[in-house]
C-alpha cells in the first residue's frame, strides 16, 4: 500500500492526499487539541494523538515546545537479500535493519523542567542500508524517513520507514548488537527534522497523516562503574 505515495503527485492525487488527511486529522482532533497540561493524565496512544494533530495542524506553536521523538532501542534485526525484487522488479542486493523501539516525546516549556518526557508507545523502525536514495520507501530527494500512518495500530503505535547511508549504519552497528547491558542506542528525532506530510512541505513525502523526516541522529550511551560517555553520530 505504501507504494502508492512513490508517485510526484499530479492535481487530483494531490487533492485526494489532502482530503485523505485531513479525515485522519478530524478522528483525533479531539485529544489533539487538549493542552499540554493534560499529557501526565492522557494514555500512551491519547498522546501518539496528540503529536501528530499538533504536527499537522498546530505546527507554529507546537514548534515553541522543541518537540523531540526519542525512540530508545530495545532489539535490532538485520536483512540482508539478493535476487528479484518485486518491488523495484530489479536483480541485486539489498540491506535492511528493523529496530524494535520504545518511543517518548521530549517537550521544553516554561512550565516544564529538564525537558519532561512522555512515553507514547511501542513501534518500530525500518531502515533500507544504501548510499542512495532507495526507489522504496517512496520519498523525497532530501528525505531520510517518515512516520507512517498507514498501520491499523495508527497512531497508538509510532511506524517509521527510511533509510540510512552505509558509513553511518558501519559506525552504530556495533552498539546495536552489543552485548552490554550496558550501552544503550536511542534515535532521535529533533523537532528541525519533522515536517507534516501536507501542502506547502513538497520536500517530504508519505501517506495522509504521516510525518517526514529530514534527519536521523543515533546517541549512543555507554555506562560502566568507572565512567559515563555519550557519542552520537
């Protein structure tokens, strides 16, 4: 299904796309526009509702919150293929990483110290290991991801779809199948590299109701009795 978006979009898909969104945008409007002030008492998937209504519909001053998705690394899948893909209908090889998460939303406010965090669910990460823009999934020429909506979990659970160039996946592999306790893997994504998927964002891409991402950061935490370090790449 999620083929469907590959296409630049002419006038009509275009007109179809943002009819389709905005229906998404109408069944969660209702937790969406709540304060923040409610989020300690809102669920899990009363939150993923409440980010992605804002995103797409309150974007100026949701901005002002530094809205930040942090998706903590619990278990990391390595594909590795070789032959006829019927999705690009090409003979080759390819890499994919599928990253089971934990997500929180980190806010700054006024009224909030030490950048409070909300949890928001489980999800997960699918990454296309390439040092080009894949033909899957569909996106934009400067586009690493987008936060998919096209899940029937939507938006209890947070979806992504992107890729990752082959120097960044060789520097954190090695701390994603670690076998420390002790070294913990998050990805981050910082409120400059969301954007909804809508008109007036041509530079993302993605089904009615997702989020585009421009940037991937991976922060690596490795702890010990001796020391604390962080390294981010």
């Amino acid at each position: 299904m999620r083929s469907e978006y590959t296409q630049r979009f002419s006038s009509d898909l275009d007109e179809m796309h943002e009819k389709s969104r905005k229906e998404v945008m109408r069944t969660i409007e209702a937790h969406g526009s709540r304060t923040i002030g409610d989020l300690p008492d809102m669920t899990e998937g009363e939150r993923a509702k409440w980010f992605f209504w804002n995103m797409h519909e309150n974007l100026d001053e949701f901005r002002k919150l530094e809205p930040t998705l942090v998706g903590q690394v619990k278990c990391t899948q390595l594909t590795l293929t070789d032959g006829l893909s019927m999705q690009t209908e090409k003979i080759g090889s390819e890499k994919r990483v599928a990253l089971n998460c934990r997500w929180h939303l980190r806010l700054a406010y006024a009224s909030i110290q030490n950048e409070e965090a909300f949890s928001i669910g489980d999800g997960a990460v699918t990454l296309v290991i390439s040092d080009a823009l894949p033909v899957e999934p569909p996106l934009q020429k400067n586009q690493k991801g987008y936060i998919d909506s096209d899940s029937s979990l939507y938006p209890h659970q947070l979806f992504l779809f992107g890729w990752v160039s082959e120097p960044v996946w060789n520097e954190v592999k090695q701390y994603l199948f670690s076998p420390s306790p002790n070294c913990q893997t998050d990805l981050m994504l910082r409120d400059d590299s969301l954007f909804p998927v809508k008109p007036g964002f041509g530079f993302v891409a993605g089904p009615p109701g997702a989020i585009g991402i421009t940037n991937l950061e991976f922060s690596v935490s490795l702890h010990s009795a001796d020391r604390r370090g962080t390294r981010r790449t």
